[in-house]
C-alpha cells in the first residue's frame, strides 16, 4: 500500500472488518481467544470491536460467551436508468455513475432507457424485480414520469429524476430556465459584436417530449436575448421541434432554410448540443453557415471541437455532466439513511464560448444547492 493510501487508512476498522470475516467462515461460535490468536489485535480492543459489533446488531453472544455472525452489512443496490447509449451526455453522466459508485462501494444496476418511453417503463419493472434500494432515473419524455414513478413508488423504491422531474421523486438536474438565459444571453452578445446587435430570425429549437420544465430553456433563452436586443419583432421568432436530436433538427430547419432567402441573419439557440449540430448540418448543407449563430446545451466533445474550428456554433452551456456521478451517489446515500434532502438538487453548470478555450479564461457559473 502506497505512502498517499496509508495516510487515510483506519486500523481499527480494517481490525472490525477482520473480526467479520472471521466470524463469517467459522461454523460454531468462537470464543474471544480464538479470534485473539486469529488477529493477534489486543484483547482490549478486540473487546471492545466484539462490544460495537454486537450493539449494532451484526453479531450474538451465548451463554458461553462465544460469538456468531448474525447480520452482515448490506451492499447499497442502485439501480442507473441511462437516457440513451447513443447520446454523448448521457454516455458521459453514465461513465460519471459507474466511477463514482465504484469509489463510494455501492453496486450498480445499468439499464439504457434508449431515449423510449416504452423502454423506461420495462426497465422501471426489471429494476423491481431485481430488488434495488434506489434508482436513478434518466429518461426525459415528461408524459411518461408519472408511470415510471408509480412503478416504483408501488415498489417502496427510493427515486431520483435526473434532469426531468418525476411525481414523489428527488430533482436533480440543470436549472432549466437559467440555462436558457444564458444562451440567449450568450446569442445577444454574439448579435451585438458581429452583427451589430441585429437578427434577422431567433430560431428556438425545442424538446417537447421533455416536458414545459425543459422547454424552459427555450423560454429563458428568449428572455435572456430580449434584455439585449429589443428590436427582433416577435413574428421573427421561429419554434422548430428538434426532438433534441441531431437528424430530425436537421430536417426541420432544412425544410425553414427553403423558403427563405440567402444573406438573413439567423440566431439559435437549441435545446440539447445534438439540435445545435443538427442545425450546423443544415446550415452547411445549403451553404449558409455565415448567416448563422448558434448555442446548445452541454458541450458535447464534438461541439467543442467546432467552436474551436470557429464554426457558426458560438457557444454552449456545459452542465458538467463529470459531477453528475459523485453528485447523484451522494443523494442517494444520504436518502438511504434518512437525511432530508432538499426536493431540487442543482448541477454547476458553466457558459463555454471559443474565446473562452482559447484564453482558458474565467467560466461563468451557475448556481449550486448543497445536499
């Protein structure tokens, strides 16, 4: 074991731990000598490990005063609901689970939701079945919440909503509204540096099936573009449902693109970073990406690839998906043992613009409620 390691290890416990072993394998109750000649741990301490183990209830004591195993820690079972193993953030809020739950000893149940209402609900009965003490749920069609929450719920089943909130469960997620101001604000900038401060069409690329508390973004991000730019009239304000992917958003926008003529400048601002590449494509395709400013929600590896490239997406709004796992985990313990949580739990999340890669300057930062 390393010098950095021996620094944080507890003697004590690694003895208790040793006594349970001990009292695991052995057939018949045994004595306090013979777990004294088993540990070679002072029999003072040894006694008083014996003493904790048995007020705590894993462990009797006989008439003889010999001791047995009568309980044994219970593993924590989580079960992870992923949104979708094709979605870039959901595979890194996946990956961000799977370590921290690693590093905190709690077992996990992984089951992809396949961006499918139907599929959520058999993985919301399969996690029954399996006997998991809490789930973690990310799907993000709202119509559907309501059904996955009762499955559990009938279940005595603890429930986290991630991103997209479920009757009775915790929150946890982006401020929704937030993110969204601050894509508009984000666009305003853009419009007021390089186009001096005029647009054409703010496009607003929508996720229905997320339900009005994700289409809140797109409500803040209106907001937030109004407070800089006052004189885009409201007829030029364009609500094109993406499905917050990057083909159908393709499509959409293809099909605004064909009536409208070359030259009219464009602000975008999408629901998740697959919509904003959906519109890139678009813009692309039909030899328009000048006319373009785009900000997605994030930051997605491709994403930030293309505002490195200096592409017509302009920015987006990194919901730090690395601190979903460790934060995720964390809830979910404190809800196992009895800690009152708070009913919205919020992710940092941080506003990432070329200049800001290019500079590594200050990120601008959301705010945060503490578990």
């Amino acid at each position: 074991m390393g010098k950095t390691k021996l620094a944080y290890f507890i003697p004590i416990l690694s003895k208790a731990f040793d006594v349970i072993e001990l009292l695991e394998i052995a057939s018949t109750p045994v004595s306090l000598e013979y777990l004294f000649l088993k540990t070679k741990t002072p029999k003072t301490t040894l006694f008083r490990i014996l003493t904790t183990l048995e007020h705590r209830g894993y462990i009797a004591k006989n008439e003889n005063r010999k001791y047995r195993l009568v309980s044994r820690p219970k593993r924590l079972r989580f079960g992870f609901a992923s949104q979708s193993a094709e979605m870039p953030f959901s595979v890194a809020v996946s990956a961000s689970v799977q370590r921290a739950a690693a590093a905190s000893g709690v077992e996990i149940v992984t089951l992809d939701n396949r961006y499918d209402a139907e599929t959520a609900i058999r993985n919301a009965h399969e996690f029954v079945q399996r006997g998991v003490d809490l789930v973690l749920e990310f799907q993000v069609q709202e119509n559907v919440a309501p059904r996955v929450a009762n499955i559990f719920k009938r279940a005595d089943i603890n429930l986290v909503g991630i991103d997209v909130p479920h009757p009775s469960a915790t929150y946890f997620g982006v401020d929704n509204y937030e993110v969204g101001f601050e894509s508009g604000d984000v666009l305003a900038r853009h419009a007021c540096e390089m186009w001096d401060g005029k647009a054409d069409w703010l496009l607003c690329i929508g996720f229905a099936e997320g339900g009005s508390f994700v289409e809140s973004r797109i409500t803040g991000a209106f907001e937030g573009l109004r407070q800089r730019i006052c004189t885009l009239p409201a007829d030029r304000l364009v609500r094109i449902e993406g499905r917050g992917m990057r083909h159908p958003t393709s499509v959409a926008v293809a099909e605004f693109l064909r009536n409208r003529s070359k030259g009219k400048r464009v602000l975008v601002t999408a629901a998740t970073d697959a919509s904003a590449l959906g519109v890139l494509d678009a813009a692309r395709q039909a030899g328009r990406e000048q006319d373009f400013a785009i900000v997605g929600q994030d930051c997605t590896p491709e994403v930030v690839e293309e505002m490195q490239k200096g592409s017509a997406i302009v920015g987006s709004i990194s919901h730090q998906a690395e601190s979903y796992g460790p934060r995720l985990i964390q809830i979910g313990i404190s809800i196992m043992r009895g800690y009152a949580i708070p009913p919205y739990n919020y992710v940092k999340h941080s506003v990432v613009t070329p200049a800001r890669l290019k500079t590594g300057g200050t990120i601008i930062d959301g705010n945060e409620d503490s578990v």
